[in-house]
C-alpha cells in the first residue's frame, strides 16, 4: 500500500506540507492516522490506519464514501462539527475484519494554516483490551457491591485515618451511629474509641491482622459481645493504604457458654456434699467409730481417704473458676516433694493396677526433690498421666516411673508396653478433646493429657512423649527447680 493517495495516487499541498516530512511522519507513527483535505479530495493514511478497516481501499470516489457504511454517519456528523468549532474531537466506535469486531478511540484534529481550516486528521488507536478490562471491572464492582448489599454481616473497609470508605448495606449506619440493624442493637460507640483507635494503629504499624472480642454496651447500660477482626489492606508494594473490618455479635454463643458454665458449676457442687460425706464417712471408721479396723482395712481405707481428698480438692478447683474468671485457675504457690506426690498418687493408682494386672515399678534418682508449684494442679497432671499409662498398658506388664534431675528441671517420666504412636499422632493427643480410648475398648473424653500440658505449661514446663516400634512408649514431664521462674502470679486456662 503506498502512503500518500488521491486521485492521481499522490498528494502535495505546498503551502503546508513537506512531502518528505509527512511520509516519514506517517510511516513511523505506531497508531493509524489520516489526513482529509477539507474538500474531501486529497488524504494521506498510514497503513497501521488501512488495518482498522474503516477505509475503503478500492473507493474510485472520496468524500464521505470513501468511509465504510458502517462508521460513515459517524464520521460525517464528526466533521461537521470540527468545521464548525475547529476544535478536537474524541469518539469510540468498532470495526468489524473476519468476525472480529475491534473497539476503538478515534480522534479527530482540525488542520489550520493562518485561521484557515485545511483539513481533518484522524488518529485512530485500538482499545479493545481496555474496554474489556474496564468491563470486567465494572462487572467485578457490581459483583462486588452487590455481595455487600446482600452478606448479612457488619463489613466494611475504611483508610488509614479511620474514614469510611464502603462496606455492607448496614455498615455505615453502625461505624457512624453503632446501629446493628442485623441484631436491632444500638450500641454507644464513644466509650471505645480510644480503644478503636490504638487497635488501628496496630494493626497499621506491624501490617498483621488482629482478632478481639470485645464487650460493647448499648445505649440503655446493656452489655453485648462482639468478636472484631481487622486486617491491612496493602497496595502492590506492601505499603498499608487501609483496613478492613469484620464485627460478628456473639451474644449468643456467650450465652450458650454461660449456660455451660452454669452447668459444670452446679454440677460441680453438687458432688462435692456427698464427697464430703465420703471423706466424714471414711474418717470415721479409720477412727474406730464403727468397730475395730483390721489392718489391711486400714490400708485400703487410707487410699480411699486420700482419693476422696484429691476429689474434694479438684471439686473445689473447679467451683473456683466457673466462679471467677471462665476456665482460668490461679496457681497458689508452695514448695513441695515431687517424690512424695508421686508416691501418693501410685498409692491411689495402686488398685486400678492391681485390676488391670498392670505392675507399677518406681525410681527416684533425684538429688533435688523439691519444685516449687501449685500441689493440687501438679497432681492432676500425674494422676492422668498414671491413668493413661495404666489405662493402654498390655496386660501382666509393668508401668516403670522415674524420678531424676536434670539441668534445672526435676523430672517425671513413665515408660509402659502399650500401642506405638506414630509420630503424627503424638502432638495430636495432647489436644482437646483428642481421644484414642475408642481403638482399645477403653473410655475417654480426650481432656487428660491436654489438662497435663496445660498445667505444666503454667509452670514453665515441658512435656515429653516417645514411642518405639518394639511397643514402648514414654510420657512424662520436667519442672523448674527453682523459685525465680515462679515468682511473678500465674494462672492456668483450660
């Protein structure tokens, strides 16, 4: 295709233009343009422009005709009105090339010499990829806003400086007036705007997200719950530009908790009044109240004093934290011989075993005894560790404890002849309600070993387990043997 076209297949006005300059122009420019005389006798197209299939390249006429049918009203009312306004004009349209139909951006330039208008030019770029980005987003934001107008939750994004920006229908109605129109709450907002604020600040300055539940009172002094997670929302450089917020009521599930905790706290001392009856029963006939106790009597009611005692005192235990502070107990301090507990624990196992046709063998290696810690809960983590130990061990084998030192720690540790773990399942048992009782006819709920490691956690401890593919398994546990890793008030959360 040659470059420059009109009757005689050559253009030149020579007045205004440079016939070498304006082929160089034409052949190097990357978009499609053409020049049109005002008279419609003389254009100049470059063949980037030919590809757009506006022109007629076969047109033994031009004027108007020499555009496609399709585009030639369009371009007539376009020149139309850059003759009149001799001002640029910017307008879209498609073309059409073997079933593929192309979007493009058309400008149209008035050519002007000393005021006079010479001509038009064209320059015409394919948009086509754009318009279907700029589609798919619009599309996208549809979508998008209509997942918030319809999601039946509080979420909404807001910028740096805490300004709302968009967010579910109810949303701004809650960040601006705390309606919760979901749950037909009306919050008052302004006691925690200092805490809004800094958890802001949070989660900007370290560009993690964070979750809270917060309580929330309502504008007649009525406390709600409210869980509130918050994320960064990052730009392409990881820089944060805002923060997306999630608020979810749980004032139900609070409920439901309440009402548990109510349960197990009622429950809880319900048993205590007969385990008292128990421990007043069983001090009595040790006294010889009820007739003289022969020696082996005495023995086994001794174990049966000592069981109702630990029953008693995890009773107490328990009514003490559904009364406090929701499943956290605070560990009350004192020195004692682990030795000596253990020993305690073993006389109360002792039966169990006997049952099981399960031997116990003990060994104290210890130079230091002595750790410093809550009694009552140390004891609870070796009685369900002696549980279990007995509990899984193979008939007529024996439960072999240790006692030893070691670094700063006094250790416990049981090895027995039960089913190897494997190791993925080794960190599962210690979680809650994980239990393995099923697979060897036995009952369990899965809290044992979990409540063991909870216990010694509190007391910045460890706990241990190994298996061996010969049916060997060892549990156990270490504790500091000094007073300084204690000193500051602990608790422990189940």
């Amino acid at each position: 295709m040659n470059i420059l076209q009109n009757n005689s297949r050559l253009f030149m006005d020579s007045r205004n233009m440079n016939l070498g300059m304006l082929e160089i122009l034409f052949k190097s420019y990357p978009e499609g343009i053409l020049y049109k005389s005002k008279d419609s006798q003389k254009f100049i197209a470059n063949e980037r422009f030919y590809e757009f299939n506006l022109i007629k390249t076969d047109s033994s006429r031009l004027g108007v005709e020499f555009i496609t049918k399709e585009n030639a009203k369009k371009f007539s009312a376009i020149e139309h009105k850059v003759n009149k306004d001799k001002q640029p004009v910017t307008f879209k349209t498609t073309s059409r090339k073997n079933n593929n139909e192309k979007t493009l951006s058309i400008t149209a330039l008035p050519v002007i010499s000393s005021k006079e208008l010479l001509g038009i030019s064209y320059i015409v770029r394919d948009i086509t990829e754009e318009e279907q980005i700029r589609e798919q987003f619009f599309t996208d934001n549809y979508r998008l806003q209509a997942l918030l107008e319809n999601v039946p939750q509080l979420i909404y994004m807001k910028d740096t400086n805490g300004k709302y920006i968009t967010g579910t229908k109810h949303s701004e109605d809650f960040v601006k007036n705390g309606n919760d129109i979901i749950h037909n709450i009306t919050l008052n907002m302004q006691p925690i705007k200092v805490s809004t604020e800094q958890e802001d600040k949070l989660v900007i300055n370290t560009n993690k997200s964070i979750s809270i539940e917060k309580e929330i009172y309502d504008i007649k002094g009525r406390k709600h719950w409210y869980n509130i997670y918050k994320a960064p929302i990052n730009d392409s450089n990881r820089n944060v530009i805002g923060i997306i917020v999630i608020i979810q009521n749980i004032d139900d599930s609070k409920m439901l908790e309440a009402q548990r905790e109510t349960f197990v706290a009622s429950l809880g001392h319900d048993l205590k009044n007969p385990t008292l009856a128990q421990i007043r029963a069983v001090e009595l006939l040790l006294k010889g109240e009820f007739g003289v106790v022969q020696e082996g009597q005495r023995e086994i009611l001794e174990m049966i004093l000592d069981s109702c005692r630990y029953m008693s005192g995890m009773l107490g235990s328990l009514l003490a934290t559904y009364r406090n502070e929701r499943g956290v107990i605070k560990l009350n301090y004192e020195e004692f011989s682990l030795a000596e507990l253990v020993m305690e624990c073993v006389g109360e196992m002792v039966y169990v075993a006997k049952n099981k046709q399960t031997g116990i063998s003990i060994k104290n290696e210890c130079k230091i005894n002595t750790v410093y810690g809550d009694k009552i809960q140390i004891k609870r983590a070796v009685m369900n560790l002696l549980s279990n130990g007995i509990k899984y061990a193979f008939p007529n084998t024996t439960v072999n404890i240790t006692m030893y030192n070691e670094d700063l720690f006094t250790c416990f540790k049981f090895e027995n002849n039960s089913p190897y773990i494997p190791p993925e399942k080794q960190k599962a048992i210690f979680a809650q309600y994980v239990s393995f009782a099923g697979n060897y006819k036995e009952l369990g709920i899965g809290l044992g070993l979990y409540t063991s490691q909870k216990i010694v956690e509190a007391h910045d401890g460890k706990m241990f387990v190994m298996s061996f593919k010969d049916n060997r398994n060892v549990f156990g546990f270490k504790l500091p043997n000094k007073k300084d890793s204690t000193s500051r008030e602990r608790t422990v959360s189940f």
